[in-house]
DNA sequence: CCTACCGATCGGTAGG
DNA sequence: CCTACCGATCGGTAGG
C-alpha cells in the first residue's frame, strides 16, 4: 500500500473507525460513507479491509519505535532515559488514541504474516525498554529490579493509557507522563525515605504544579 | 438470566471465545459448535448474543468488586492494603484471562442500559482506590501524590496484565503482584536513597484532600 | 434440541 | 467513481 492521498484519507477514516468501534464491527460501508463514497468505490484505492488493518498497525508500530531509537542512542543515564521513553510512548499515544486503540486491541485480527511481524516487533519493543532498565541496574542507578517485570510494569501502565488519555483534558500528556514518571521512579510509599533534594537533573515541570 | 446448567455452559463458552477473538468476530454457529449443538438451539437457553455479552461482563465486574471490598473494610495502612489490592486484582485477572479481556476490551459493544452501568461500575471501582491513596497519602504513608493519577498508574499497571500474565508461567500471579506491589511502593530509582531519613517531615498534600 | 429457513448485511467484484 | 450485483455469513425464528 504505497501513496496516494485518497488511500491516505481511507486509511484515516478506517483508523478513527477500527479505532472508536473495533475492526469487526466496522463495515467497509461506514467507512464509504464517512468520505461520501459508495462502498465498491473503495476498492479503487485500497485492496481490501485486512490490508487497511495492517497499514494501520504497521504505522502506529513505527510511531512506536521511532519515538525511543533517539532516546536509546542519547547515552543519558537510565533513569533520564526511562523518563524521556515514558514521555515518548505516551505522546504517541496521546497524538493517536485510535491509532493506539488498534494497535493495541485489534492487532490480533491480522493475517499472517503482519501478525507475526508485529509480534516480533512488539517483542523488540519491550526488550529495548528491558535493556534500559538492565543498564540502569547495573549501574547502580536504577534498583536491583527484575529487568523484565519493571519493564512490563512500566509499559503497562503506559499502554493503558490509551482508555483515557485526552490531549485536550486538564493535564497534557507531557503532564501526566512526568507524573508517572516522578512515581514509577521514586515510588509511591514515603516508609522507605528518600531525601527531597532534587535527586535527577531533568527538570519536571509539572512538579508542585499537580492540579 | 437465570440458571441453568447449560445456560452457565453457554456462558462460559461464549466467555472464552469473545475472548480470544473478540465479540464481534465470534458467531452463534462458532459457539454452537464448541458445544455440539445446532446454532438456532441456543436459543433455547439464552436471550441473544448482547445478552450473553452484558452477563460476561457484569460476572466479571462483580469478581474485581468482590475481591477488593474486604481490603477496603480492613483498617490495614493504606500501603498494605494497596499491596493486597494489586494482589487481588491481579488473580481476578489470573483466574480468567478470557473475562477479563471480555471486561476490558469488549465492553463497548454492550447495550443500554448495560454500558452506562458498566461505566459506573468502572467508575466507582477506580474511585475506591483513588480514596484508598488518598487516605494514605493524608495519613503520610504515601508521598504527596495526585491520588487520582497515581491510582491510575496502579489499576493501568494491573489492568494491562490480561495481556500477557500467564498462571501457568514461570511467576505466579501472587508473586508478580508482589513484585508490581515492591515496585510502585518503593520506585525503580536508586538515586532518592532509601537508606535516608528525611531531613524534613514529609509534606502532606497542599490542598486539603479529604473524601 | 433439530431441521429448515428468514431478512439483513457483510466484503468484494464486474463492467462501465 | 457509480450501479448493480455476487456468494457467504450473520443473528435469530418457526414449527415440530
């Protein structure tokens, strides 16, 4: 699926829709009529319902990794990287909760190959957030955590997000992603004191600021 | 609905296969035949497909409900009973990934008046662990948090669980809520050091946060 | 609980 | 990009 702004435009409409309603229960007519089409007219542009999926999916997966490679590359300390790579995923979360809800939900509804593809990716995905986190322990910056349950812990609480992060409520997502941030990385319990010096360089705007 | 020994068979048919491929990709005839029984026999047991749906997910409500409201009546510190909250919640996940992925995922596709309740539902659940760190954050044995955000860390944690935790798998599910639980308590950071006293009392939150 | 069937709707195509 | 239509499948019902 190569180009075209008409096939762009399907591609959106099928995003916003697979998205709001899930894949199944979008009929190829509802999307014609979003753009004042009849539905065969489609067919023009796109090759057919499971190709608009994995067009879908294949973009919010590249969203995904092009959000963390510069962030892997940096060389910050772990636990600047972790807040940066939190920040990064739930923006691009936030700029596509539609993109986000298919690629979270309605992957599964792929044909093969792209589910395997995904998969892999989503697989790669998680292991360079493991990775970052294993550096941090290692070097003594992040605690001796189980690289893979902290990884999935924080990547959980990220992915939900999409349920209900709204760019246009309250707190922006930069907001919230600080404050999930500051808690994932300091905790939540104040029985294992910790002094209240600033205790990483990256500035938290939010901080003092939480509505 | 009401009984039934079949009718609890459909139920729990209907429940797996929702699961795995969703409400709208799973037919009649599909469960019909999981069951060894003609589709239009169904019908003899049950409503209709919407009404098999609004019972999976009101079952499933009722299981994360149930398994918090004795933690909630406790009197425990707020950290304990958030500990053995994250722990309840995650086996109600564990017990049945299928209705938990049916509770999370396919909720949309209920009716009214099912969705609005089920809404409700949701709604009053998270506030119970909203109030739950609230309370703690207010006795000082939590930090100075937005108890809404960080409830909301917590149960997105907990919450994206159906998507991976794996009874059978090397972790039990009580030994991953333990390790989500040491985590979002105490933090991944090494660099606010546990080993410290405060130099000052911990501040309790700004605005007087009482419910 | 089965056989037989309903109208509706699905994704997709032919031919222009 | 439209009209017209295809076969398949859907949830559900009638009648026994």
């Amino acid at each position: 699926m190569a180009g075209g702004k008409r096939q762009s435009d399907i591609v959106d409409v099928a995003e916003s829709l697979f998205g709001a309603r899930g894949y199944h229960a979008t009929s190829m007519r509802e999307m014609a009529r979003e753009l004042d089409l009849q539905a065969g007219s489609l067919y023009t542009h796109i090759g057919g319902k499971a190709e608009l999926l994995a067009a879908i999916v294949e973009r919010a997966a590249a969203a995904f990794d092009a959000a963390i490679a510069p962030i892997r590359a940096s060389g910050d300390p772990a636990p600047k990287r972790l807040r940066a790579a939190i920040r990064a995923h739930l923006t691009v979360i936030a700029r596509s909760r539609s993109a986000a809800a298919v690629y979270f939900d309605e992957w599964r509804h792929l044909n093969e190959p792209f589910a395997s593809e995904i998969r892999k990716r989503r697989d790669d995905y998680e292991a360079a957030w493991r990775e970052l986190i294993a550096e941090g322990v290692q070097a003594g910056e992040l605690q001796a955590v189980d690289p893979a349950l902290a990884a999935r812990l924080c990547l959980s609480a990220c992915n939900w997000s999409y349920q209900w992060l709204d760019p246009a409520g309250p707190l922006s997502p930069e907001a919230v992603a600080d404050a999930f941030a500051d808690m994932l990385l300091a905790g939540l319990s104040t029985s294992n004191s910790r002094n209240r010096e600033p205790d990483h360089p990256v500035p938290s705007p939010t901080r003092g600021d939480r509505r």
